[in-house]
C-alpha cells in the first residue's frame, strides 16, 4: 500500500470515528440493558470498512474514490447536524385561559361513591361525564387484584406506599411562625434548592403563580367544592426521576411501583420545605399526589422545568416525562428561574409520535396541537386512558416508557438530546434511529424475577 495521502488519513479517521461511535454505542446499550440496541449497534460495525477499503484501491484507481466516499462522508455528517434552530420558526408559548375545575379531573371523578349526594350532584352538573365514567367502573379498577397485571407483591406495595402519602396529608400546610425570619428570601431560596436536589429531586425551578395555576374548584378531600386558589404569590416546582428499568416493564405492575415510590419521594422533599419556609415565617403548602390545588404541569412548565409534550404531560429535557412532580406554593418572594427555550421538544413530538403509536388505549392524538382554553397544546383522552388504567390495574406509563427522550441521563444519550435540539434534519434521523435500535413499538422489559409472587 502507498503512502497515505491526507485525503486517505482522513477517510480512515472518519471510519476509526465511525467504529468508535458504534462500538460504544454498543457498551453503553448493553449496560443498560438494551440487548437489540447493542445487537444493531454491533452489526453496523462492518460498515466501517466501507471508509478503509477504498485506501487499498489507491494505486489501481486513484483518489478519486476516497476523495468521493470522504466528500459524501461528511456532506452527510454536516448535515445532519447543522444547527439549523437558529433559522427556524418561534413557537410563541401562550398561557391559559381561564382555570380546570379539580372535579373533572379522572382521579376526583374515580372517588364518586355511585348512590351518594356527591355523586349526584356531580352528574347533574356534568351529565356528558356519567356515561363514560360508568364504563371505567366496570372494569376491574386501579390496583384491583382482578385487573390484568395483578400481582399481590407489587399492587399491595403500591397500595402501601400510596397509603403512606396520604398520611403527609394532614401536614401539607399549616400555620408559619409569628415573625418573618430576617434572612434574605434570596439566600433562602438558594438553600432550599440546593436541599431539594440533595433530598432527591433532578430538578429544581421558581415561578411566580398565575390564576391557570390554580385550579378553580377543589374535587377531592373534606374540602371538595371549596375554591382552591391561595393567597401565594411563588411557587417552588421540582422533579423526581423514576427508575428506567421498572418504567421499562410498562404497562406491567413494577411501574405502578414506581410511580408511588416517586411520589412519597416527592411528597417527603414538597412537605419538608413547606415547613422549613413555614418555621422562617412565611406561608407555604406542599402539592403532592391525592392533594393539589395547583395544576402541577403547568407550574412546572413556567418554572423551566420542561415543556408541555404530545402525552399532555410535562417533558424535561434530560428525562422526557419519565418523573414525578410536586410543587411548594408560598408568600415568600422568590427569584424568577431563567427561562429556557424548549420548543425543539414541541417540534420533535410533531414528528415522532411514538407515545400514539405504543398507547394501549389509543388515547394520545397523531394530530398536531389544537387550540384549547386559547392555548395550542395536546390533550390525551382521559377517559380512554383511566379506563385502559382500570382494566390494567396499573398507570400504564407505556407512552413515557418509549419516549426517545426517556433513554437515560448520561453523555450518549445527552449528545442525542443536544443534536434534536439544534437541528431539524437531525430529529427527523434521531426518530428513524431510535425506532431502528429499540424498535417502532417495543416490548415491555421483562419483570424482575424477585418481584414475582410465583
């Protein structure tokens, strides 16, 4: 073989990149489990001859091939990942119009005991609810041991630990010391960020409230009926990540495990702050699962946390919607967190549309967002999608399952997050990619063989 010309170094560079690439996406699946992943990853590894072959070619047919293949080569590369964001459209982000009524939300309407007062009025008021309600109650129902998931170890796990919730209910709000402390609400909210990332949270943001934040009439509890809103004037948003290997078993019961283990996670870190700014003075109420009065998504969103995606849920940009939130509402003035673009989340859903093509219930839309309550967004069925609940007995969770934003927190795939988010040709090829790799419509991990009861 001649020597090698800088357009042959080159051309066999980009190939040693090209293996590199594989081979470690190759590790990184397998540690983390995704057996076809690593498999398709190490199959495409004798593409990367392609990129040295034409080297040895030199001397019957000069360098014309190489300068050919390494041209094509990173034609390629750069475009796909051109930061084309810089070109494209603004997505103007609207805030609601107008608040959600709490009774309307499928939990609330799930405690309606059929024969009593509330349950009438209810169906009074909205009659076009009674009819598809009905039908959800006729399945088996959220943790029922005839559901089609049900198994004793982990549903009275769930039960357990969603039981143990409730028991910080009493201890959600309460009355602040007499005397404001003297130390600056700036220094405070340093501290209780940093102390809620080191109890557990992912993430942390501030927001002031605004009336969508609140919802308007509360629909569960002793104060059903009552108006929600508060008179407080911040909010402390905050994320909790779930465990990818259970979500992954979705619609299978580990993920209902985990969706309660999450929230007593987020119940504990809400409620312990709630106190700490009570204790220095100021009102504060934690919002945690079975007992809001904010619409946590929302709040969240405006806290630069994530973005409102295709599922209806809130998607942060390291783990899509695979967390848990909570919020603390208080008087205490706190700083704005800076705001963040994330509308290449809201561009990527419009492509994708993975979470409707693995929905068991067919409950999330293909369509693009529609105008509702003055906001363009998505919004899931959710009669179909509690319904698909009761049937389970688990919270499904397949759509954040096989979110390609869900892969976990690590560099491989943050170098993937940061290419969709620059560049449109890129999300195109990451949805072609994801569906390669971990397949259009995956099967659910298989559940851990302590976990079963037989």
């Amino acid at each position: 073989m001649p020597d090698l010309s800088i357009y042959s170094v080159l051309l066999v560079a980009t190939g040693i990149l090209l293996f590199a690439f594989l081979f470690y996406a190759a590790v990184i699946s397998l540690l983390e489990r995704e057996n076809r992943a690593a498999v398709r990853a190490l199959l495409l590894l004798p593409v990367t001859i392609l990129f040295i072959a034409p080297v040895f070619f030199v001397e019957y047919y000069g360098e014309w091939p190489v300068m050919g293949m390494l041209f094509i080569s990173w034609f390629l590369i750069i475009l796909l990942i051109f930061p084309t964001r810089f070109f494209e459209r603004k997505i103007t982000r609207y805030d609601p119009v107008g608040q959600i009524n709490e009774k309307n939300v499928m939990f609330s309407r799930n405690l309606l005991e059929p024969g009593t007062e509330r349950y009438k009025e209810y169906y009074k008021e909205f009659p076009d609810h009674e009819a598809p309600d009905d039908y959800f109650r006729s399945k088996p129902g959220l943790l029922n041991e005839h559901a089609a998931f049900y198994d004793p170890f982990a549903f009275n796990t769930a039960s357990a630990i969603l039981n143990s919730v409730k028991a910080f209910h009493p201890i959600v709000d309460g009355d602040p010391a007499q005397k404001i402390s003297d130390i600056d609400p700036g220094k405070i909210a340093s501290y209780v960020r940093k102390w809620m990332l080191r109890e557990g949270a992912v993430s942390v943001g501030f927001t002031e409230t605004h009336d969508y934040h609140w919802y308007s009439v509360i629909g569960r509890g002793d104060d059903f009926g009552k108006r929600a809103q508060l008179p407080h004037s911040h909010a402390i948003a905050f994320a909790v990540e779930m465990d990818k290997e259970f979500v992954d078993t979705a619609p299978h019961a580990p993920t209902v495990i985990e969706s309660a283990h999450q929230y007593m996670r987020a119940a504990v870190i809400a409620t312990e702050v709630a106190m700490i700014l009570r204790k220095l003075g100021y009102h504060a109420r934690a919002h945690i699962d079975g007992n809001y009065r904010v619409v946590c998504p929302l709040v969240a969103r405006d806290a630069g946390l994530g973005e409102i995606g295709r599922m209806g849920i809130l998607m942060t940009p390291s783990l899509g919607p695979r967390v848990r939130i909570a919020v603390v509402t208080t008087d205490m003035p706190l700083p704005k967190s800076s705001k963040h673009d994330y509308s290449h989340m809201i561009k990527f859903c419009r492509i994708c549309k993975k979470c409707a093509d693995v929905c068991p219930s067919k409950a999330i839309s293909f369509d693009d967002r529609k105008a509702i309550n003055g906001v363009k967004r998505w919004q899931t069925d959710q009669e179909e999608c509690f319904t698909y609940w009761c049937i389970a007995g688990t919270d499904c969770g397949k759509c954040m399952s096989d979110c390609p934003y869900s892969h976990p927190n690590n560099l491989f795939h943050n170098v993937i997050r940061t290419l969709i988010k620059n560049s449109i040709i890129f999300r195109h090829f990451a949805v072609k990619m994801d569906d390669f790799f971990y397949g259009r419509k995956p099967k659910p991990a298989p559940v851990f063989g302590w976990m079963k009861s037989e």
